[in-house]
C-alpha cells in the first residue's frame, strides 16, 4: 500500500494498538475466547503488514560486540 507523503500519520504504543484492538474484538465477539482469537489475528496482520514498511540496514550499530 502505498501512502501520501503530506498524510499526517499516528504512532501508537504497541500498549495503545492492543487496547484499541482488544476492545474492537470483545465488543464484535460472541465470548471470551473468540475475542482473543479475533484480537490475535487482527494484531499479527497488522504487525506483518507494518513489519513490511519498516526500512532494514544492513550496517551493524557502532560499538557492539558480536559473539564468536
């Protein structure tokens, strides 16, 4: 998906996206458990798709120490 770059854009908490999604999934479940199945899928779809945005750098951080 691509986005417009002028498009104000948020950056919730992971803390924020599981509230917000667990309340969306009790309130659309028929119990419990379904719930925590429809808020575990909606959050690892969500979590792949960002996962997918996000820009990886191949250059390792200054200072660490790799084991050998």
């Amino acid at each position: 998906m691509k986005t417009n770059p002028s498009e104000t854009r948020i950056k919730p908490t992971l803390g924020e996206l599981m509230a917000t999604v667990g309340g969306f999934a009790f309130e659309y479940s028929a119990d419990t458990k379904e719930a925590y199945d429809l808020g575990r899928v909606v959050l690892l779809q969500l979590l792949k798709e960002a996962s997918l945005e996000i820009e990886t750098f191949d250059q390792p951080c200054s200072g660490t120490r790799l084991p050998h």
